[in-house]
C-alpha cells in the first residue's frame, strides 16, 4: 500500500481550489451535467441512502441532499469535508481513506467512488477501494466507479493549443505507465486505460458491469471553441453526443473521465464467495 496522503492533502488544500473545478472550464461543466444526469438515472429512488467516497467539497453530495437521498461524505482531505459540512445543504461527512472505510458491512444502497482512484497509484490499492465499496453496499445495491481516461491529458493539450515539447513526451509516456508526472499539474496519479477499470471493477467483485465515458467523445471540441462566437452551439453538441453514445464501447474512452457501474451480487444459498469464479451475468455491457 503506497501512502501519498501528504501530496494529496498538500495538493487540494495549498495549492488548487477543488470546489470551482466544475464551473472553470466546458470539460468541467460536461463532467458534472452528465455525472449528476448519470446518476439520477443509476441511483435507486430517494430517500436511498448513499456514501459518497472521495466526495471532495460536497458538489455531488449536496446535489443528493437536495433531491432526498441520506448522504454521508468521506474524503482523505480535512478541509474538503470542512466544505461539506458548512454547505448548503450541509452533508453529514468524515476524514478518511477510501481503502478502509469506517462505515459497516451493507449499510448503504448506493456508493460512490469518484475520485479516489486517481490518486491510488498501485492496482491492488485501486481494487482495495472498490472492494471497500462493494463492502459497505447492500446486496443489490450500485455502485459508481470513476477514472480518468489515459489520454485525457494530450487531448486537451491538443484542444487548447498546448500540446508541444515536454507535453508531447508525457503524452508518450503515459502510454507506457499511465503515471501522470505532477510536474506537467495535478498529484501523482494513475489514468486508465479502458479495460483496466474494467479488469479493476471485475476483480474487486462488481457484477453487471457497464462503463459510461462522463464528457463524451466531443468534449475537446467544446474546449477548443471556449470563448468563441460557436462555444454555446458547441457545448450543447458535445453534451447531445455525450449523452447519445454514453456507453457505446467504441467511444467510451475518448472522455477524459470514465464512470463503470456495477452491482453487489446477492449472496446465494450456496455462494462460496470469493472462492467461486465471477461469472457473467446477461445484463453487463462494456
Ligand atoms: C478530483 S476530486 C473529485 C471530487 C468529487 N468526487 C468529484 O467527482 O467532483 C478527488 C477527491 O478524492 C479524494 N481522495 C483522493 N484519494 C482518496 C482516498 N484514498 N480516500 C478518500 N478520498 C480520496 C481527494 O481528497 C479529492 O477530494
């Protein structure tokens, strides 16, 4: 278990302002329109109680408070679950780490997991959080996953006119290890490829798998447009397409975030658990 809790703490508290993310850029904007569209079609109806792991301020968590959902808020960053707390409406939250949940078997009917995966740099770390989640869920219940896409990074560099020198020899390297060098911005952090989340997902124990690309495949058109006489047209393009092949296979990986989505198997009379080999179930669509 690697422990990078000291740069990510650093990272969100001195040095960027998460609670603004959102609304700074179309790529944030396409990000939270289709996560909060996404899960108000995953979710199960309100007052369904949810854990929101990796919460950070509380955007999405306030969102469920808002709509009836009991939400509880947990986050590696004492001053993100500071937010939450003092929100409106405030969210009932805790400093923790994904990878050990303070919370008992089956309490919830829905958890989230929107964030910490990028931060965990070893597969076992990432795998240890889902399962986590899968812990704390009901039998039955969803829970949501997110990444971020491999080529996130070179795309919007490509996008914004920035995609030169020491950008393109990132961009190089992060086909071979998929660690992003904090020098280029944000944390040390791991972006996946695809089947990697899928293979995370499955072996973590998800069941019923599907994986939605977030922002969709014309995302950096709306970046590039930003500020421009076409940027609303644009935008509502992008959004229209990000809607349209949300989980279509092909096009999943072209958005800079990826949101997999599973169930927790009910256990059978005669379930051996862990010991029996994951079976597919009709209804997974990748
Ligand atoms: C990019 S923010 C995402 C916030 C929000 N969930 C969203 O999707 O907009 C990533 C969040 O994950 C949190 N985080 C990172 N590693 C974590 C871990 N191991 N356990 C809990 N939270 C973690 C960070 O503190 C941060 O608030």
């Amino acid at each position: 278990m690697t422990d990078s809790t000291g740069e990510i703490v650093d990272y969100y508290t001195a040095r960027f302002r998460e609670d603004t993310r959102l609304q700074a850029r179309p790529q944030g904007r396409l990000e939270q329109l289709r996560t909060i569209e996404l899960l108000t079609e995953l979710l199960p109806e309100p007052p369904a109680r949810v854990l929101d792991v990796g919460g950070g301020p509380g955007v999405y968590a306030r969102v469920l408070a808002s709509a009836g959902y009991q939400v509880r808020l947990v986050d590696l960053v004492p001053s993100h679950v500071a937010q939450a707390l003092a929100g409106d409406p405030a969210v009932d939250a805790v400093v923790a780490d994904a990878r050990a949940l303070p919370e008992p078997d089956g309490g919830y009917d829905a958890t989230l997991v929107l964030g910490p995966l990028y931060h965990l740099l070893e597969r076992g770390d990432r795998v240890q959080a889902i399962r986590e989640a899968i812990r704390v869920t009901r039998p039955g219940g969803r829970v949501v996953v997110a990444a971020i896409s491999r080529f996130a990074g070179p795309l919007d560099f490509a996008a914004t006119g920035r995609l030169r020198g020491e950008l393109i020899d990132e961009a190089r390297a992060l086909l071979t290890d998929g660690v992003n060098d904090a020098r280029i911005g944000f944390t040390r952090a791991y972006f996946h490829r695809l089947p990697e989340l899928v293979d995370e997902c499955r072996t973590a124990g998800l069941a019923e798998l599907v994986v939605h690309g977030v922002e969709g495949p014309a995302w950096t058109a709306a970046e590039a447009a930003a500020g421009g006489p076409l940027a609303d047209a644009v935008f509502s393009g992008a959004l229209e397409l990000a809607r349209l092949f949300s989980s279509e296979p092909t096009l999943v990986a072209a958005s800079s975030h990826l949101l997999a989505t599973g169930l927790v198997r009910r256990r059978a009379a005669n379930d051996l658990g862990e010991q029996q080999p994951w079976k597919q179930r009709s209804g997974e669509r990748i």
